[in-house]
C-alpha cells in the first residue's frame, strides 16, 4: 500500500510539473542545457541535475526580494570570486539546494523516521555552506595574492631605483607572477591602458579589500603623483617580509596537530601488533599446560 501511494504521488508531481511547465513557458531541458554549456558556468559536462537546480533558482530568483545594500555587497563578492551569477540567482540556487534535501528528508519521514532528521540537519548545513562560498573563495584567493605580496613589493623596491613607469612595472611582474595575482595584474593593466591610471589601482584594491594591497596601492598612487617611493617600499618590503615570516610559522605550527594524529595511529598499530603477538605465545603456553 505504501508503495502505490508512493508511485502515485511520483506520478501526480510529475504531472503536475509538465502542465505547469506549459502554463508558466517554463524553458525545456534541451534549452537549459545548451544555455549552461554556452555560458561556462561548469567545467564539467552539464547534468541533468544541474539543468534542474538552474531552471528552479531561475524561477525563484525572479520572485527573491533582496535589499539594494546585501544586493551590492553580493554583487562584488561575487565579481571577486570569478561567479558569473547575479545576486538573485545565487542566493536562490542555495535556498533551492537546501529545499530539495529537506524536502527529500521530509518525505522520507514515514519510511525512515532515523534517517529524516539527518537529511533536514544537512540541508541547513548545506544553505550555510552555499551561502558562504562565494567569501570563501574570496578568502582564499586574497590569502594567495598576499602570500605574493612581499616578493611583488621587493621586486618594485628595486625597479623603482632604475624607473618609475608604474605601468611597466607592472608588465614586467605580471610575466612572473602567480595565477592569482596575474589575472588581477591582467585586469589593471587592461584598466590602465583603456583609462586612468590612479583609478584603476583604486579599483585593483576595492576589488580585493585586502590591507596589504592597500598599502601597496598607496604606495604605486605616490610614484604616480611624483614621490620617489623608493624608500616607501623599501620600509613595506621589510614588513611584509615580517607578516611572511609569521605566516610561515602558524603554517609550521599546524602541521605538527596534523601529523600527531597518524603517529598515534602508527603508535597504536605497533601496540595491537605487539599485543597479538604476546596473546599468541600465552595461548601456546597454556595448550601445554593443559
């Protein structure tokens, strides 16, 4: 009987989807498919699943009230973190992904009473999860610009005592810097070319909101409007070397709690190693004994 109703109720959704689909021009799979692939939005091949999830939050992102200030601020982080989405359809993919597991937890309630609470925990997990994401990636990749930082800055140190074309500076580095900060120097001397030069380093540094950039920027903003700057940089080149100093030694200090943990384990093997060995002898002794 359960089943029936439960290949019933499988079967009017379905149905009802189809009509509502037609009634509301809801875009067909085929089309959602091919908007995906074309738009890049997965390095993978596209799903099923994920033509699904697209065609939901877009129907949701339309209908979403979001206020101009969390609108703006989603906007850039997620211009920061390379997510092609609006702020709408971000936010309606995780508030999507959520409801189809809790959803899938409260259905499963008279089958698996267990096992529902469980679905409906991870799927709040999950909309916190989605939610955050785009700051996380942020995070990482400011973590990954700063970390070149200090080399960037000692490499303007120094060219600054033979020329002071922040532009080719600039040029220069970008052919030795790292992934993320390339793409960033890519972007700024793209900006510098097509407009102004002060504003688009104000730009390079909205677009990061890191403190270390922004002394970097401040110091770039300087030469431009006739500072030396050498001696700037020469002071920013000795701090950021300290910052990188004490970030390699928190980096340090973790690893020894990541390794404790298999030397337990390894301590552990060698303990249950030795005591089947021991037990082995005992038994032997005791069957001649006995």
């Amino acid at each position: 009987m359960t089943g029936l109703l439960l290949g019933f109720g499988l079967c009017f959704a379905a149905g009802a989807y189809l009509l509502l689909a037609d009634l509301f021009h809801v875009s067909t799979r085929a089309n959602t498919k091919a908007i995906l692939q074309a738009a890049k939005l997965r390095k993978t091949n596209t799903s099923g699943l994920h033509v699904l999830l697209f065609r939901l939050s877009t129907w949701l992102a339309e209908r979403l009230p979001l206020t101009d200030y969390y609108k703006r601020k989603t906007e850039a982080t997620l211009r920061s973190a390379g997510i092609r989405l609006t702020p709408e359809a971000f936010v309606a993919q995780a508030i999507i992904k959520a409801t189809l597991i809790f959803c899938a937890g409260i259905a499963l309630l008279p089958l698996l009473p267990l096992l529902s609470p469980l679905l409906i925990f991870l799927a709040i997990a999950l909309f916190f999860k989605e939610i955050r994401s785009a700051d996380e990636l942020v995070r990482k990749k400011r973590e990954q610009i700063e970390a070149e930082l200090p080399r960037f800055v000692a490499t303007i140190s120094q060219e600054l005592k033979a020329s002071r074309d922040v532009l080719r500076i600039l040029e220069v580095y970008a052919s030795n810097a790292g992934e993320g900060l390339l793409h960033e120097l890519q972007i700024t001397i793209a900006d510098m070319k097509s407009g102004n030069l002060e504003t688009a380093l104000i730009r390079l540094e909205t677009r990061i909101s890191s403190t270390m950039l922004s002394d970097l920027v401040r110091g770039l903003l300087a030469v431009l409007r006739g500072d030396q700057g050498t001696v700037y940089f020469e002071m920013l080149a000795h701090d950021f070397k300290l910052l990188e100093i004490q970030r390699l030694k928190r980096i340090a200090m973790k690893r020894p709690g990541k390794v404790r943990k298999y030397s337990f384990l390894m301590l552990g093997c060698f303990i249950l190693t030795y005591m089947v060995i021991i037990g082995m002898e005992i038994f032997k002794a005791l069957g001649k004994l006995f």
